[in-house]
C-alpha cells in the first residue's frame, strides 16, 4: 500500500492507491503507522521523500472505513487514534521529511502534509481541512496545532471553519509551502535540498567533534565537545 524506494541514505515513500487518490483505508493507515514508527531506530535513513500514486497526494480518510467501522464509540475512538499516531510518529523521527504536493491533499492528506518539515507544492495542488464539510470539528490529526504554526491563527481560523480549498500561489504566499513548481518537477525540485543535507553530513564527518562523538559511542560515555559556545548562545 505504499511503495518504498531506497536511494542511498534517502526513502521515497510513495502512497499507492492511485484509483482511490490514495484515501487512507485500514492497511494503508497500518502502513504508514508501521513505517514511521520504524524510522526512529532507521540509522541508515537521512531523509524521506512522502509523495502520492496518480492524481493526488491524498484524498483523506476514505470514507468507506466509516461505513465498515462499529458505531460503538471506543471502536471510532481506537481508529481516530490511530490515524493520528501517524502524525505523532512524523515528529517524533529524526530525519527530514519533504512532502510533495500534487492535486488533491484533503483532511487526513492535509494533516500528512502539515506534519512534514517542508512541503513543496505541484501546480496542481490544492489542499483544505475537509473534516468540517463533513459536519466534524476541523480540529483533527493535528491540523489544528500545525496549522496556526505554519500560517498564523487568522488565516487557519478561516481554512479550518471553512474547509475552504488553498491553491499552490496562495499557499507559496502565506509560507504553507516552500516552493510551486510544475507537477513533473516535484521530484528534481526535492533533489537539491538532498544534496544539500549530504554536503552538510560530509562536512561534520572531517570535523573533532564527529571524532569524539564516535569515540564515546564505542566507548559508552558521554562526548566531551571542545566546541566553543557562539557569544550569547544560550546554554
């Protein structure tokens, strides 16, 4: 249900259920879930690339789980949170997550995006809290923390109480995303940043304090850095 490429110390995470714009259904939400709560103990892994199969990045919750799901409330509570472990996980992994946006990254999809460190949007992107035209609370997975964060509390009041969709310039605008690039650009758009952060590993690998720092794993100590702090660094 998601589609993993290793390339070097990068993961391209495809969702691959294109027919459906990739809706998270139960193994798709298992899928996700499973990957990154792995990637926190993933040393080999720097970066993840998250994209989306076909026309969208992510439709949201598909709406059949609902329909399937007991109306008992414990069984809608455990599936709601579960959906927003997914995000917990994001956050709480070391490595860099780049999400690329093309068409669709409704609800659920919206929240993936949020929770990434950096977004980069296709032309044909268009994403919204689309929990409220359900007649839910649009305060859900975590779009109501990340949001306000991303574009301020004015701006996120009006998506979130709306499900309004934003488009990629608008977006780009209010800082949502970092770059709009043409829809088949997504993935060479992605590969600077890349190269940036294995320019920076190179660089810290000739530096003492990666010596010491290895030396104190072998040793099972704490490192002694040398460094000096910046002037008025804060301690």
């Amino acid at each position: 249900m998601i589609k993993i490429e290793k390339r070097g110390a990068v993961d391209w995470v495809t969702l691959n259920r294109p027919d459906k714009l990739n809706a998270l259904d139960g193994e798709l939400i298992e899928a996700l879930h499973r990957y990154f709560g792995d990637l926190a103990q993933d040393r080999d892994t720097r970066i993840v690339v998250l994209r989306g199969a076909g026309r969208a990045f992510c439709a949201g919750l598909d709406l059949e789980i609902g329909a399937e799901k007991s109306a008992d409330p414990q069984d809608r509570f455990a599936l709601q949170r579960r959906i927003a472990e997914i995000v917990m996980r994001m956050r709480y992994c070391p490595q860099a997550i780049i999400s690329l946006i093309h068409g669709p990254a409704c609800g659920g999809g919206f929240a993936l995006a949020l929770a990434s460190d950096i977004r980069i949007a296709g032309e044909s992107s268009r994403m919204n809290a689309a929990f409220i035209r359900l007649g839910l609370s649009a305060c859900d997975i975590g779009v109501s923390y990340f949001l306000p964060r991303l574009v301020g509390a004015s701006i996120a009041a009006e998506l979130m109480m709306t499900g309004d969709f934003i488009l990629a310039e608008r977006a780009l605008h209010l800082g949502l995303v970092s770059r709009v690039v043409a829809d088949d650009a997504l993935e060479s758009a992605a590969e600077p940043l890349i190269a940036m952060e294995d320019r920076n590993q190179v660089i810290c690998t000739g530096t003492p304090e990666f010596a010491e720092g290895i030396a104190a794993f072998f040793e099972k100590r704490r490192p002694a850095y040398a460094g000096k702090l910046v002037k008025g660094a804060v301690r």
